[in-house]
C-alpha cells in the first residue's frame, strides 16, 4: 500500500499536538507515511485522526508496546502493513495514559464522559 512508508522514522515518543499545548492522551498513534505521532481516538484531542484528515495520510499503526496492528481511517478497517522504522513503539517506561505528570487525577471521568458525549 503507498501509504505505508516502512523507511519513515516516527516523529517522537509522544503526540506531537499534546506534547507542544501541555496535553495528555490515552493512547498513541503512528502515521505509516510520515511518521507524526498522535493519540488514539479514546484520548481527549484525537490527534491522529485530525493528522490522518488534515493531511489525507490514512493509515496508521499503533505506536503502543507488544501491539502491532494498522489500521486505515478510509475504510475504518484494519490492513495489513509492513515492519516500520524504529523505534515501533513509545517507551516502555512511559505510563498509560501519559505522559507521566501531565495526566490529571480524573482522567477516568474526563474519557467516560468524552465518551457518553459521542
């Protein structure tokens, strides 16, 4: 699939969006043809999916440790990719959510309630 470019390194450890405003997400995200790191669709911002719309790039793949599954925002379906650039996924050391001292107290609440509100 030309949206995968297995050469392309990630962009950084963490979403780009929330790490530049002070952020938080649940997951992360990695764009298979430009390598910009987001967060997931359960994440307050939903940073991967805004980049895969903004830029047309619809591919992704989880940037989470022992996961390794695409997934394209067109089809709304899962496909298969290519081994990508390293690293293949955030920091072992990193908390869920993160990053860690950034992530607020009620974050249970906060995505329950993103949630219920659709």
């Amino acid at each position: 699939m030309e949206q995968i470019d297995p050469a392309i390194a990630p962009s950084g450890t963490g979403c780009v969006e929330c790490d530049a405003d002070g952020g938080w997400w649940l997951h992360l995200r990695r764009c298979t043809a430009c390598g910009h790191i987001g967060c997931c669709d359960s994440s307050p911002r939903k940073h991967a999916r805004a980049h895969s719309a903004e830029t047309g790039h619809r591919v992704i793949r989880t940037f989470e440790p022992g996961e390794d599954w695409f997934w394209d925002y067109v089809a709304e379906d899962y496909v298969d990719g290519a081994p990508l650039a390293p690293p293949e996924h955030r920091p072992d050391e990193e908390t869920v959510p993160g990053p860690s001292g950034r992530v607020p107290d009620d974050w249970k609440d906060i995505l329950r309630a993103l949630k219920a509100a659709g």
